[in-house]
C-alpha cells in the first residue's frame, strides 16, 4: 500500500525534499511543529550541514500511519 501511495502522492517532489518542502507536504505546517516531528524522530530525517533532508516515502508513511 506504501508504495501504490508513493506513486500517486507528491509526485511532483523530488525523492529526498528539504524541510521547506516537507512543511508544504503537510499542509504548510508551522516551523516549530516541523522541528518537533523531526526532533522526535516522528518523520525520519538526516541533517547535512544545517540542512535537513528528508525522504518523500517517510512523509508519505507519517501521513498514513498517523490516522491509525
């Protein structure tokens, strides 16, 4: 089911997104509660430099595990 939905969500973002693009992803979420999800591993990410990047399937996986 992960990846039908990887197929269709978001097709128009690349792979691996910025924390910018991620904030959109969710809804144009606030900086703070983007902090938050990433800080607390809630959406996996990995931090180069003072960038964040994180992989399209984990956002797509947030979205459909937090309903559960």
């Amino acid at each position: 089911m992960l990846y039908e939905n990887y197929k269709i969500m978001f097709s128009n973002y690349p792979d691996v997104v910025n924390f910018k693009q991620m904030r959109k992803m969710l809804g144009n979420i606030g900086v703070s509660l983007g902090y938050k999800l990433l800080r607390d591993k809630t959406i996996r990410s990995t931090k180069i430099g003072r960038d964040y990047k994180i992989l399209k399937i984990d956002v797509i996986s947030y979205l459909i595990n937090k309903n559960d």
